[in-house]
C-alpha cells in the first residue's frame, strides 16, 4: 500500500520555513512580484475578460518562476542550513529560468481555461501540476516534461495534495480579501498596492507548499532527492 502525505505536517513545515526564513523570502518575493502584481493588478481593474484572463497567467507565471527560486532553500533548510540569501535564491533559479517561463505559461493556460470551462479540470490541473517548477529546478527534464512528471509524483496522493492547496489558499484568500475591503475604500491606487504587498507576503506560501510538497513525495516513493548545481557548486571543470 502506497504511503499517504500528512497534510498537516506539510503545513506546519510551509509556516515554519516562512518564519524562519521571511527575511530571505521576502525581498526575493519582491523583485517578482512588485513588477507582475502591478501589471496584473492594473490588467484585472480593466474588467476586460482577456485582461483578466491575462492577469490571471501572469500571476501563475509569476509564482512558477517563484518556486523555481525557493527550492535550494527548502532543501538547505531540510538538511540543516540556514544561510541562504535572496541573491542566491535568484541564482539557482537562472539556468533554467526559460524552461520555468515555459511551464509556467502552458499550465497558466491550461488551469484557468480549466477554471473558465467548468472549474473542476482547473483545481485538477492546479493539482497534478502543483510540483512541476521544483521538478524543472531540480530534475532538469526536457520541454515540457515538468509537467507529466509532477503528475507521476502526485499520483495516490492527489486528495493529499489538494488539501494543502486549499488550506494554504483559504488562509491567503481571507486575509488578501480584508485587506482588499481596506484599501478600495481608499481609491483603485491605494487598492493596487495593497494587492501587490499581499502578492508579495503571501507568495512565498505558495512556493514553499509546492517544494515541501516535491520532497515530502520523493520521500513517500523513495527516492532520493537531487541536489541542485548552481555557480557556486558546480564540480570543477564543468562545463
């Protein structure tokens, strides 16, 4: 029998790592987010179908690339290292930051036209993709194959997965809709900051459940999990 994710125990290990880690995260969060938060924020008030439609691809491309980031972090933190900076954050996301655009791009396509269509292929797709930029960052797999291999990595554990999707986004939804209530009554300006500082304090939530999440399956189906090559830690006379 194939062993199950502990949803809570990937929850408790999301908010540790974010308190822990929130002066790394933070400024990393930012310089994705203030830039795509004001764009797709800008883009939403419009109303337009396709300028929300295009906002809504933004904000997931913009939390793949995210992800992408905080891997390395995730993985010093679970082997006991605390000293990561945001400009190293940045680095190990480099090498594969078009392959990370790319998937981001085709599964922002394909969750929210699942989301306009009948909702539940979205919340499918959100679900068996949920782990496909640390599958790129860490597994390096060709084209598009992120996303076929974060749905083999998810599978027996979807339920699992989707809960702590829906906890995390429950939580980050009640606080960005108060803080939204807040700021509209002070003008659309007061209100597209506002969205844009959430983005940028909620984000790392996100990212960080998707990494736990890639390590947490890698364990259930033993294997052993990669490491990452950046600058810094590649052998020498690599090319």
């Amino acid at each position: 029998m194939q062993a199950r994710l502990d949803v809570g125990a990937v929850i408790r290990r999301v908010f540790h790592i974010y308190i822990d880690q929130a002066s790394v995260l933070m400024p990393a969060a930012a310089v994705v987010f203030v830039i795509t938060g004001i764009v797709s924020a800008v883009l939403a008030a419009t109303g337009s179908f396709i300028a929300v439609l295009l906002a809504l691809v933004i904000s997931i491309v913009a939390g793949t690339l995210f992800t992408g980031m905080v891997v390395e972090l995730v993985a010093d933190v679970q082997d006991g290292r605390r000293d990561a900076t945001p400009g190293q954050l940045l680095r190990a996301a480099t090498p594969v930051i078009g392959q990370l655009i790319l998937v981001g791009i085709v599964a922002g396509l394909g969750i929210v036209i699942g989301f306009f269509l009948i909702i539940v292929p979205g919340l499918i797709l959100i679900t068996i993709w949920s782990v496909a930029a640390p599958v790129v960052v860490l597994e390096r797999p060709a084209g598009l194959g992120a996303l076929g291999r974060s749905r083999e990595l998810v599978r027996g554990n979807g339920w699992q997965v989707f809960g702590v999707i829906v906890v995390l986004d429950v939580l980050v939804t009640i606080v960005a809709v108060v803080l939204d209530g807040i700021a509209n009554s002070a003008g659309t300006g007061a209100g597209i900051v506002v969205r844009v500082i959430v983005g940028v304090l909620t984000a790392p939530l996100t990212a960080l459940a998707a990494a736990v999440l890639y390590f947490d399956l890698r364990g259930l189906s033993s294997e052993p999990a990669p490491t990452i090559t950046t600058p810094e830690t590649e052998p020498p006379g690599a090319v």
